[in-house]
C-alpha cells in the first residue's frame, strides 16, 4: 500500500487519547502518529480511514475538513467483548485536483481490500462513494452497493461530478462493475418523479423512510446482499444532529442509523463502510459522537459475523419449495442463525450478469408472501435485472 497519501492521526487527537481509560477503544486502536508512523497491519480486520475532501459539495465556500471530533468520540467508546483489531490509518489530505484525491482514495480502498481490511471511511463529500466504487474494478467482478440517504444522487453523466449526482458516474462508466443498488430512507419530495421512475425501469430497490421506520428489520436482507455502504448525514433528521448538519426535519434517527450501521457490520458481504456529508463546527458536540456510534455499531456487527451462506452441508439448512403459478421458488433457511434467502435460477440463454444461480438475503415475511401465493419483490427485480 503507498502511504504517502495519509497524513498521519493529530497530536490533538492523540493528547486527548492519553487521558482516556486503558479500558476504553483509544488506547487498543493501533494509529498512524508522527512519531510511530504507520502501524502494522498483520491481523487487522477494520482500518478508519478520513478523506478531507469536499470541494466538489455543491455547497463548498472553502470550508475547511477535519475529523478530530469524530476520532475523539470514537475513542472514547468502550468496546463490546471484541476480538476485532482496528487501525486507524489517518487522513488523505485535499490534492492538488479533486481527481488526484479520488486516486488516492481509490488506491487506498483497494490496498485495503486486497488485503481483506475493511475500510471505514470518513469523508466530506460523498461523491467520494464514486471512487470507492472503482477500487473494486480489480478486487470484484460485480458490486451491490446500498446508499443511505435521503436522495438517490441520481443527477446528469453529462455534468462534472457533484456529491448530489455521483450515481449516474457509476451506472454509465465503464467498466460496468455494478450489478445492484439500493436506496434505504429516501424522501419522495426530495427526488423528482423522473428518479422514481428510473430506478424502477433499472430494477434497483429503493426504501421510503416511512417504510424503513416502520420496519427496520427490511434492512437486514438488503445489507446482507451489499458490498459496499455509503451513508449520508442528511438521511439523519435534523434534530439528531448540530446545526450544520442540519437537512431536513424528517429523518433517521439516532437508534434507526446505528442499527443500520450494525446490519451492514453484521453482512459478510460488507467489506467498504462511508459515513459523508460531515461539516465540522466547534458547537457541535452531536454529530461526531452519532457518527462514532455509528462506527462502534459497525465494529460490533463485523465481530458478530456469522458463516451461515455456505449451503454444501445439507445439515446447515432447511430448504423450502414453493409453486406460484408457473414458477417454482425456493427458499433456504439457515439452521445455524435462522436467516433466509431466496434462489434466483440461472438463465443460460441470456447474456446476463449472473453465471450461476444466485441466493438473494431475504426475509421469513418473503417466504410467508410466496406462500400466500405473492411473488416477493426483491425477486422479481432481482430476476428481471438478471434477464437483460
């Protein structure tokens, strides 16, 4: 990994981590100082990584990034009964052009991907998600990514890259890495009616927040099925969070978002976790400790991980057939964590994304809906961007 990008952790940070109980997070993360350099890696499973870079926020006016806050808030925790090494590796500073910050970024994912640490990412604006996207062109074949957000950051391929129009970046450039993407908590009025309607013709899944606050457990399969989670702070309601965070009056809120931060901890599939959308303010004592809870949360998920979708022992699952008219569906049950998933057949004539069959994370209320004699809709989009 070239570590010339990563401005070591400050030494305010570090002061601050010295007054802490040997007992709490600090004092067991292995950080890049001044002194120290760059720590070793050998059985780490999650590095934090901040990028301070947001000038491509349709907002900027010059504000300057940092995420000491966060860090000492993060530090501060104490942690649950974790066998989890975590480093923090520091920041990437602003480069000389945006793009030489992607680079950075995007080199820096994949270093950490090669090696199976999963970043934790921190970062101002979150068109940041694009490069993180990229790093997996040489470490996976097809990504699912989830956005956590109040808007699908749609926008238009034809315009520069914006943190409020990043996505249309991934969809249209080659190469076409993306197989699923997933909006949880997004806000009609917030999306024009053209979005809706695009990420439907493109069989993406998308969460109103009405949907996602009545039932947080639909995150779970969705989460389960990601490799990639990138959250923005304004899917948080305003109240949540300090002033210069402040979006909207509807939102997530405190213990919504930690769940679902511990739900992509939790995927064994998860291997890159962003928070962006930070704006640092000397007032602002909320946001950083919500966005190190959310990392603690994270944290405790990937110490949870559980192998239950390896389906070659017959011992480790139950599975179940059902006919609704013409199609037959089948569902697997672990017998280990009791989680479900639905098979989506292979189509041989088709020259599709998939190369074998496919289970798809979903939900004992899918099974009941299939038997019920209604096909869930996780499948059907599933299967229907699998016969393009």
């Amino acid at each position: 990994m070239n570590f010339n990008f990563l401005e070591p952790v400050s030494d305010v940070v570090l002061a601050h981590n010295e007054l802490l109980s040997q007992q709490a997070l600090g004092p067991k993360i292995r950080v890049h100082s001044k002194q120290n350099g760059i720590p070793d890696l050998e059985g780490v499973r999650v590095a934090i990584l901040g990028v301070c870079e947001n000038r491509n926020d349709i907002n900027y006016i010059g504000d300057d990034l940092n995420f000491d806050e966060v860090r000492k808030c993060f530090y501060s925790l104490f942690p649950g009964n974790w066998f989890t090494e975590i480093a923090d590796l520091g920041d990437i500073v602003q480069g000389n052009s945006i793009q030489d910050t992607y680079f950075a970024l995007r080199t820096s994912v994949e270093s950490l991907l090669q090696q199976k640490i999963i970043p934790i990412i921190l970062g101002g604006g979150q068109d940041l998600t694009f490069s993180i996207y990229r790093a997996y062109d040489n470490v996976q074949p097809m990504v699912n990514m989830v956005n956590v957000d109040s808007n699908f950051d749609l926008g238009d391929a034809n315009q520069p890259i914006k943190n409020n129009s990043f996505f249309s970046k991934i969809i249209l450039e080659q190469p076409f890495n993306l197989f699923n993407y997933s909006a949880v908590g997004y806000q009609t009025y917030f999306n024009s009616q053209e979005e809706i309607d695009l990420m439907d013709r493109l069989f993406f899944e998308a969460y109103r927040l009405g949907e996602v606050s009545n039932d947080i457990h639909l995150v779970e399969p969705v989460m389960r099925d990601a490799h990639i989670v990138s959250i923005d702070l304004k899917s948080i309601k305003g109240s949540e969070v300090g002033a210069k965070q402040h979006y909207s009056p509807n939102g997530l809120d405190g213990k919504e978002i930690c769940a679902i931060a511990r739900y992509a901890g939790i995927s064994n599939k998860v291997s890159s976790f962003g928070i962006f959308e930070y704006k640092p303010n000397s007032d602002d004592a909320l946001t950083p400790m919500l966005m190190g809870q959310m990392m603690w949360y994270f944290v405790e998920g990937v110490n949870c991980r559980v192998s239950d979708d390896q389906f070659n022992d017959e011992n480790s699952y139950l599975k179940y057939n059902v006919m609704i008219e013409n199609e037959e569906l089948i569902f697997f049950k672990s017998t280990k964590t009791g989680r479900w998933w639905i098979e989506i057949p292979f189509l041989p004539n088709v020259n599709n994304k998939l190369k074998k069959h496919t289970l798809l994370p979903c939900t004992y209320d899918d099974y009941v809906q299939a038997s019920n004699g209604k096909i869930p809709e996780r499948w059907y989009k599933a299967y229907k961007k699998n016969s393009f």
